[in-house]
C-alpha cells in the first residue's frame, strides 16, 4: 500500500485538479489558505518528487502515473474506511443477475410512521439469528411508504424506468456472524407493491427473502400541505391495509409522548439504516442501499389507520410514537451479498 501523509495527500489533490501543471507558489498560497503550513507543505513538495510521484518541469509540477496510482489507492481506502456497510471476512456476492439486483430510483415523496413495539412480539416474526434491537427500552418498526420514480438498472436513462408505490414494514434488528461481530440493518416482516410485474420479480429471485412482496391498490395524493394515503391489499394479502392524511408542514421538534427528544436523536437508530436482510438456506442476505440524505422533517398526522398495528399481527403491542416526510431523495442498490449463518448452539 503507498501510504501519504496529510500535506503529501493535499498536494496530490491539488495537482489532480491541474491536470496542465501548477506553480509551486500557487500550490503554497492554495493549501495556505486551507490552513496548511508553507513549510510542511514545501517538504511534501520535495518528498513526492524523491518518491516520484511528481515531476517540475519549467516551474509547474504535474502528477506522474505513479503519483496518481497513489492518489486512488488511498482514495479507495479512505472510501472503504467510511463505508457504512462493509462486507465482512465470510461475505461473498451473491449469483442474482445483475440488472435486476443492481438498480436506482428516486423516492418522490415518502413517509414513515415509526412504531415503538414490544420486542417479545417482535421476536415472534424475525426468522433466526436476527433479534430486535432496542432503543430507548424498546424495539420498532417502521412502516415506510413511498412513491418511487423511475426505477431501472443502474447506467440506463429514466425513461427505462418504473414508476409505482410501496410500502415496507421494516424493523429494527441485528445479528451476530460466524465471527462473532454484531451488524445491525432492517428486517421486512411485511411489504407491498400497487406493480404486478415488480412484485414477481421481487417474489422470483431465491435470495429476496426480505422483498417477499404482496399486492395492493395504493394511493398517494396531495392538496397542498396535506398528503393523503391509502393501501388496500389484494384479499390473499390481508391484514395491511393502511389510510391516512399528513400535514407536511414541518413541526419543530418531535410530537408531544415521543421518545424521542429531537430529529438527530432517531438519526442513528432509525434513519441512517442502509442494509436489509433476508435469511434462507443457511445465508444470511445482505442488501445494501446507498442512497442520498433523507432530510425528513417530524409532521402531524390528521388521520390514521394501520391495521397491522392497530387490529393485526402487533395489535395491543404497539405505539405510534411519530412520523416523518421526505421528499426527493434517490437510492442505489449494490450488489446483494451473503454470508452463511452460524450452527445453533
């Protein structure tokens, strides 16, 4: 691995912006001003020039193919060092074909209404290894409703895409591997499509355990700040239906009996949740989503009925503790992973 210090890594940047070359005292005065001393940077200059992986040629230094061989190593380890979901040491990538698996889209407008649920009741649900992870005493469950844009494999134009509704019942849990080492994402324990052909194939991959879609009429419509909301599943799929109305204007702090005390305090545990997972033959399936930031606001529900919650599989066991909106934010799958899951006992 070619390692660069601070002001090594910083002068290499720079010069990857100058592909033409740049002035020594530009390169000073530049990284002078993001607070880099002259003379720290004035020997980097030297020692990347000893370790070629920089040339001056009539006063203007430029990369060499060695410096910029340097320059994408450490930027890939930089990104591997901030990957929120990294493949651990048993993970393999699964055999799916690739552009049904590897896809993006926009969610256009989305909802979650958070659930606080007692974790005994969840437990009854969650296939093995994976347990209910608990978060101020409690387990949860999102039901996470969305209008999603153009959703195609990734690398074609929108206009190749699917444009359709659906609603996940995610909850919180986590698992321990082979290894011993906790990894924590999101357990479908209920999930629906209004799109026939999404739902099979969703159903038609033997690794989607987690996307074991049903099918309902679905609606999402808005008359100014109010967002209205319905689900309707198909008779063989009862007990989801779900109707509503949000008034999306933002409130300014949580809703009155969360337990929550602001935005950033649900952050961690229930937003910045990236990997959903699937169990079956002895794997555990790992999908990893990437996407942009969800800048979801708190806001009033109007009206509300979940049946799963109220008269369903969590009914008497669960709290609407708050629900968020959002609007505009694209996601990317990556390629689905697994990894074996440990012998009981």
């Amino acid at each position: 691995m070619i390692r660069l210090t601070p002001p090594e890594l910083a002068v290499m940047v720079t010069l990857a912006m100058e592909p033409l070359g740049v002035e020594e005292e530009t390169i000073l005065d530049r990284l002078q001003r993001a607070e880099m001393p002259r003379v720290a940077v004035a020997a980097a200059l030297r020692a990347l020039g000893k370790r070629g992986m920089l040339v001056e040629e009539d006063g203007f230094y430029m990369a060499t193919p060695l410096g910029h061989a340097a320059l994408r190593e450490t930027y890939a380890t930089l990104e591997r060092a901030q990957d929120m979901s990294p493949s651990s040491e048993d993970m393999e990538e699964c055999p799916s074909v690739p552009w049904l698996t590897q896809v993006q889209t926009v969610w256009v407008e989305a909802l979650s209404l958070n659930y606080a649920v007692d974790p005994a009741e969840l437990s009854k649900v969650l296939p093995a290894p994976l347990e209910p992870e608990l978060h101020r005493g409690t387990a949860w469950v999102q039901v996470l409703m969305s209008s999603l844009r153009e959703m195609r494999p990734q690398g074609l134009a929108g206009l190749a895409g699917f444009n359709f509704y659906q609603v996940s019942y995610r909850a919180a849990v986590h698992y321990r591997n082979a290894r011993g080492r906790l990894r924590r994402g999101g357990y479908f324990v209920r999930s629906e499509t209004n799109d026939a052909l999404m739902r099979r194939i969703g159903n038609t991959l033997a690794e989607f355990k987690f996307h074991a879609f049903g099918e309902a009429d679905m609606l999402m419509a808005r008359e100014g700040d109010r967002l209205s909301f319905a689900v309707d599943p198909l008779p063989e799929f009862p007990g989801g239906k779900l109707v509503g109305m949000l008034d999306t204007q933002p409130l300014a702090g949580p809703p009155v009996g969360s337990v929550w005390p602001s935005l950033q305090a649900l952050q961690d545990p229930l937003i910045e949740c990236y990997d959903a997972f699937g169990v079956a033959d002895g794997y555990m399936y790992v999908l990893t989503i990437d996407r942009g930031p969800w800048n979801a606001r708190f806001v009033k529900p109007v009206e509300l009925y979940c049946e799963a919650m109220q008269d369903g599989m969590f009914a008497g066991h669960a709290r609407l503790d708050s629900v968020l909106h959002l609007r505009e934010c694209p996601y990317r799958w990556r390629k689905l992973r697994r990894e074996p899951i440990p012998a009981a006992g």
